[in-house]
C-alpha cells in the first residue's frame, strides 16, 4: 500500500465508500470531516463462485478501526442484507449508536440476538431530523422493495449530501406512502452540494412498475388454480407477502411459511405490525397434511435458488414437510439477482421434473425490481439538482451508465465521479476532487465463525483442490540416518479413484521413493528440503501422465 505523507487538508469533507462501487452488496460509505465520521449503512455481499466455502464477504473496518473515535453513528437506509448485514461483526469491533426506521431495526435487533450481542438502537421515522457532531441528518420517506425505506440529506459544514439508498418512484405503494417529493424539491431549491445515487437499474429505459401490479397477477393466479400454490420470494419483501396473504384470504387459503429468514421476518413484522394476518389463516408447516390442495398456500424462502434454501430442499426432495407432487403451482417471485441464474434453472428444472408447474420471471409479471429506472433517476436529478454526483450501489456498468444519464441532464462531466471501493472524494463548498490515497477495502471473508483468516492463499488452495483434488504423500524417517523406515504411502482425495489406477499410484511411490532415496545419498536432511523435493518430482510426473495438478502434501513422521 502506498503510504501518503501529506498532511490531510482541514476542514474539508471526505466521502470514503467502503463497498458498493463495482458490485452489488456490501453497501457502507463513511463521510469524514475533521475528527468526525459518519457511516451510511453496513451491509455484507454474498460470495462470488471463486470463493469457495465462503458465507458471507463484509467490508474493510481496518481505516475506521484507526479513527474509532471519531465515529459518531450509523444511519441505515433500509432493512436489505446488503445495508444491514454487517452490523452485528461491526458491533464487535465499535460501540457505535445506530439510528434507522423502526423494520430495519427490528431487523438488526434479531441479528444481534442471534450473535449474542447488544446494540444502541434509535428508532428514527421519515421526517426526523437528528444531529450527529456536524452532521445533521434528515431522514425521508422512499419507496423500495422492502417497507420503511428511507433517502438522507446529511448538512455537513460544507454543504448537504444527499444518499437515495435504494429506490424506486413507486405512486402508489402498498403501504400507501409515497416518497414525499415536495421535501426533495425544497431541498434542491435550498442547494445539493453532492448527490450519491442508488444505480441498479440505470441501464433500464422507462419506469420500474409499482408493486400493485405484481398483485393483479397473483390474484389471477389465485383465481385460476385449484393446486397447492407455493411462493417463494425475498423474506424481507413484506409488501409482496402482505399480497400473497391477502390472496390466500380472498381465495379461501391457509398459509403456511418455510425457511428460516422467512418465518424470522414474518414474525417481526407481524409484530410491528407491518404485516397483517387475520386470526386462523396461518398454521405450522409441519401441520398441513388435512389440508386439501385447493386450500393452501406455502410460502417460502429460496427465490435465488439459494442452495440450502427451503424451496431448494424441496425440489431436491429433501424437506421435511413439503414433498413436491405433480399438480403442484410452484411460483418464484422474484428475478435472479445477476449470478444467480444457473442455480435458479437448476432449481426450476427439478421442480419441473417432479411434475410441479413452475412460474417464473420469464414467463409472468410476477415480480417488479425495487430499483429505480433511467426516468425515475432523471426526476431524482431534476429535482435535487446537485452540484457534484456520484454513482453508487451497482457494477462498472451500472455506474458508467448512470453516469452518462446525468451528463445527458447537462451535468459536466468533470463534475461527477465514478469512485471505487477505497477512493476518497474531498469536498469544499465549491470544489471536489479524488485524492490518491487508497483505504483498505478489500473484501473480509467469513467462513464460519472466522473472520477475515481465509485470505488469497487459502482461497487459491481451496480453487485447487476443487479442480484437481488432494495427494498426501506419507512416510517414515529416521530423523539421524534421514533412511525411509517406512513408507512412501500415498493417500488420495478427489483426484483418480485408487482402486482403478492402481498402477498410477504404484509408479507414483516409486517417484517419491527415488526423490527420497537422493536426498539420502546427497545428505539432503532438513525436512523442509525433503518434502520440496517430493512435491517436485510427484508433481512433474502426475503432469506429465495426467495433465493434472493436485494439490500435493508430503507428510513425514519421525521415527
Ligand atoms: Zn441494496
Ligand atoms: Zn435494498
């Protein structure tokens, strides 16, 4: 890393996005000023293919870790995995109040519940104004795919920063809240210094549909079928929840919920009262065997063929309560998020194999993104009018394209940034610019209960083994005459069945025993020079005969 000597200049604000450029996850920008830091969001992305054995990916805490103190809290957008899912491993490293609408709160609590955790929860509602230090954050009302979604327009010492989080214009959602566009308005009139905006759909034309309209085509769904449906769709899109329960009552269904995170968030927000369910239309999973097909309706998590998900469980036969028969309306309501397509056909596939029929985002108008279109972003421009704009939440491409739509709205060019994960942008009221030094965020692996211990290296070996598997190569040696006592073996795993390559491995000793056998002769005794040299030699002749390259651990005993 390059060390920069130069003495930060004062009094200038610093915008340091952490995650979120150049991919679609791990949402977390800090904004600095003198000794104070805010944090917007603190999500966590899910692991790309390369990473085998990974859970989860959060972002870089080490440059907030130098400058704890100066944390003065985080704001959270809204309640997605992608803005909130980082809180309870951030919670370990920072005691940090944290403020957000009363769901993604709840959301958060329920986490740190399961990590064993508390937190400094404040509970904040569109329209609050709270003051943070020099930061004076005002929360307002959006519309997403998930309710209580809220946009900040942080004052700062130099100007008013302006975050959408995630959004679309939905006129008229579900919970009969609109995003509150007269605020917007007058806060463009007062002056945006700098616009960070959500990009995921700005490759789109035209206009996101409103929620409304995936429920005119679950009701014909609902009309139509006599099956047992089964929904799977995102746990925290409560709207689209509320609509299938809703459907359910119309039609004369008992719901039953599966998966996990589904149950989770249907408790929480029946609890906070975001879901309404009338009394006896829901009964346990495990209870719904009486019911006939005509009557029920199951809804369950697993929408991005998430392997260990309720709905793939069920489509590979593995789940306790639901076996999928033929007749059965299987319903994904949801689109593959990008990456996730193959594992979602898989699923789709397995379904249809089983005889169920399967409705999915390419056939019906079953789901509509959460995320603003290249118009709905045109009105978010016209109206705040900033003077500095920043792409965020989305790939390069999304990035470049929302970019490009600002320039056609007359911004200049080199008046808006396309920044990557570790950039900082330093602003004064009339200038900004990208400063060269680079914070650490590169992406902190979690596998299991380890945070961060799976670096390169070990995702480098676990490539390996997934491709051409594992020789141990095993031996016994007289530490004083460095003689073979026992031994060469070879072991091995995800390589070449043994059994039928028997030769192969046979000749494959003899290579070990020859390298070793010159070690002998040449006095060769420090085992460390030993073991190359067996991994030297095994490894040049199982390419040669195999074209192979397994991963290859000699491991000596003494005797
Ligand atoms: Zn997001
Ligand atoms: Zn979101």
């Amino acid at each position: 890393m390059k060390t920069n000597f130069k003495k930060k200049s004062g009094n200038t604000l610093r915008v340091i996005p952490l995650g979120g450029l150049n991919e679609i996850g791990k949402n977390m920008t800090i904004l600095e000023y003198n000794d104070e830091m805010l944090i917007i969001d603190c999500g966590i992305s899910f692991p790309d293919d390369e990473m085998y054995g990974i859970d989860i990916v959060l972002p870089d805490f080490s440059y907030l870790k130098k400058n704890a103190a100066k944390i003065r809290g985080i704001v959270i957008t809204h309640g997605h995995e992608d803005h909130i899912g980082a809180i309870p491993y951030f919670l370990k490293n920072f005691d940090v109040p944290i403020y957000g609408t009363r769901l993604p709160l709840g959301l958060v609590n329920n986490k740190l519940k399961e990590h064993g955790l508390k937190g400094k929860l404040n509970v904040i509602k569109a329209g609050d104004t709270i003051k943070l230090g020099n930061f004076k954050v005002e929360a307002i009302r959006t519309t997403h795919s998930i309710a209580d979604a809220i946009c900040l327009s942080i004052e700062t010492p130099v100007g008013v920063v302006f975050h959408t989080g995630d959004f679309k214009i939905d006129y008229t959602p579900l919970d009969g809240e609109p995003i509150d566009f007269h605020r917007l308005a007058e806060i463009g009139n007062k002056g945006v210094l700098l616009l960070m905006a959500d990009s995921t759909n700005a490759t789109r034309p035209g206009f996101t549909a409103s929620e409304r309209t995936v429920g005119r085509a679950l009701e014909n769904i609902f009309r139509d079928s006599k099956s047992r449906i089964i929904i799977a769709t995102f746990s925290s899109n409560v709207h689209r929840v509320q609509r299938i329960i809703d459907n359910a009552v119309k039609f004369d269904r008992k719901v039953a919920i599966s998966g996990r995170s589904m149950v989770n968030v249907a408790n929480l927000s029946m609890e906070l009262g975001y879901l309404k369910v009338p009394a006896g239309t829901l009964v346990d999973i495990n209870k719904i065997k009486g019911i006939p097909d005509k009557n029920l309706v199951i809804i369950t998590t697993g929408s991005q063929g998430e392997p260990m998900s309720a709905l793939s469980r069920m489509a590979a036969a593995e789940h306790k309560a639901v076996q999928i028969k033929k007749g059965d309306m299987v319903i994904l309501s949801s689109s593959p998020i990008p990456g996730n397509e193959k594992t979602v056909s898989n699923v789709v596939n397995r379904l249809y194999e089983k005889g169920a029929e399967v409705i999915y985002s390419d056939i019906a108008d079953i789901h509509v993104s959460g995320h603003a279109c290249e118009e709905e972003l045109k009105l978010f421009h016209v109206l705040l009018k900033p003077k500095y704009f920043v792409p965020v939440h989305g790939e390069y491409r999304h990035l470049r394209a929302h970019a490009a739509l600002a320039e056609n709205l007359r911004m200049d060019s080199k008046d808006i940034f396309i920044l990557k994960n570790g950039n900082v942008l330093e602003m004064t009221p009339n200038s900004a610019k990208v400063t060269n030094e680079e914070i650490p965020s590169s992406p902190v692996l979690v596998d299991g209960l380890g945070v961060g211990d799976v670096g390169n290296i070990v995702l480098r070996d676990r490539k390996l083994l997934s491709e051409s598997g594992l020789i141990i190569v095993v031996a016994a040696i007289d530490r004083a005459s460095g003689e073979v006592a026992s031994g060469p073996d070879i072991i091995s795993r995800g390589f070449v069945y043994v059994r039928e390559n028997e030769d192969l491995i046979e000749e494959a000793r003899a290579v070990v025993a020859k390298a070793l056998d010159k070690c002998m002769r040449e006095n060769v005794k420090e085992w460390n020079t030993m073991k190359s040299a067996v991994r030297d030699a095994l490894r040049n002749f199982i390419y040669e005969k195999t074209k192979r390259s397994p991963v290859i651990l000699p491991i000596f005993m003494e005797v």
